[in-house]
C-alpha cells in the first residue's frame, strides 16, 4: 500500500534568487510538496501520517525565515531536509515555480523540481 501526503500550490512572498536585486523586494514562489509515507495510517491516528502543517511550516522555514538563497534548487533540498529531519518518509517531491524570475522577455513559467528517496 502506498500513501502520498502534500500540499500543492502553497504561494509565498521571499527574497531570493540569484540576483542581488532579488534579495531587496519580495517575489512570489509557488511551491508543491509530496511525500511518501514509509508505513501504513493505523487507527486513523495523525502520528502515522504526516500533517500537512508540517509541510507548510518546511516551506514557512526556508522561504521566508532563511537568509536569502541563490539558487531555487538549493532552497528545495533545504525544504526536504526539514522534512526528513522532522518525521520518516520514504519519498520527498518539492516543486517551486517562480513566475516573476528575470526571463529575457515575457513567457513561460519557471520551476525546479527535486525528489529524495530514502534508498538512494
């Protein structure tokens, strides 16, 4: 049996990105996160699953509390590192879209995505 547990289209304000200018007004970041619980729910007990608030509270760490990071990759390896430090899962999925990055002219839609697997 396989459970996934997420939070789609979670939008924050943060000053990040590669840019130094980037780091002086907020940009909004659009972030998705899956995870894959390594147990099966029992007794419908929350403590066997993960919350959803603490997917929320991985983005509210690194989006908004952390110093400004460059590179939209790295801030979604630092947001499954607090999941993975918080509670046991088998599979972490971030995807962040950044829809006001610095593109050469207007189109498209940026984002990254990033999976950790605990058998890696």
């Amino acid at each position: 049996m396989s459970i996934r547990v997420g939070l789609d289209a979670y939008r924050v304000d943060g000053v990040h990105g590669y840019f130094d200018y980037e780091h002086k007004q907020s940009q909004p970041f659009i972030v998705s996160v899956r995870v894959d619980l390594i147990n099966d729910v029992h007794d419908e007990a929350l403590s066997s699953t993960v919350d959803y608030g603490l997917l929320q509270k991985a983005v509210d760490v690194v989006v908004l509390e952390s110093k400004p990071i460059r590179l939209i990759e790295k801030m979604a390896v630092n947001i499954a590192e607090f999941i993975r430090n918080n509670v046991e899962v088998e599979t972490i999925f971030v995807r962040i879209e950044k829809p006001d990055a610095p593109l050469p002219h207007p189109g498209g839609l940026p984002f990254i995505e990033y999976t950790w697997n605990r058998m890696e």
